[in-house]
C-alpha cells in the first residue's frame, strides 16, 4: 500500500500523500478535508435511528408469523 501511495503521490504531483497512513482508506483520497468532513457528517446523519428501522424478522432471524 505504501508503494500505492507513492504512485498516487507522483499521479497527484503532491509528494505529502506518499507520507499517509498506507493502512487508512481516506489515504487514498485526493478530496479537500473539507468535504470529507462534509460527507462523514452526512453519513452520521443519515445513519441516526437505523437501529429502530422496521425489521421483518424475529430475534431468532426468522420471519415473523401471527
């Protein structure tokens, strides 16, 4: 992954991304911090409630009968 990122470095033409953690995903992201934020505060949003979402099955994993 460090080899990626060093690709990516000479692709992006800025010799700091060769300097990312190889082991994090958003190494590999040429997107403005900005927007991250922007995109994971989206998806904290979005993801709010998901636990009390219907759910057609029982605890036991199978569909619920009356």
């Amino acid at each position: 992954m460090e080899i990626a990122l060093a690709r990516l470095a000479e692709i992006a033409g800025d010799s700091s991304i060769a300097s990312r953690d190889p082991l994090s995903s958003l190494s590999f992201s040429c997107l403005a911090p900005e927007v991250v934020k922007s995109q994971s505060d989206s998806l904290v949003s979005y993801g709010k409630g998901h636990r009390q979402a219907f759910l057609p099955l029982g605890p036991d994993g199978r569909p619920i009968r009356k």
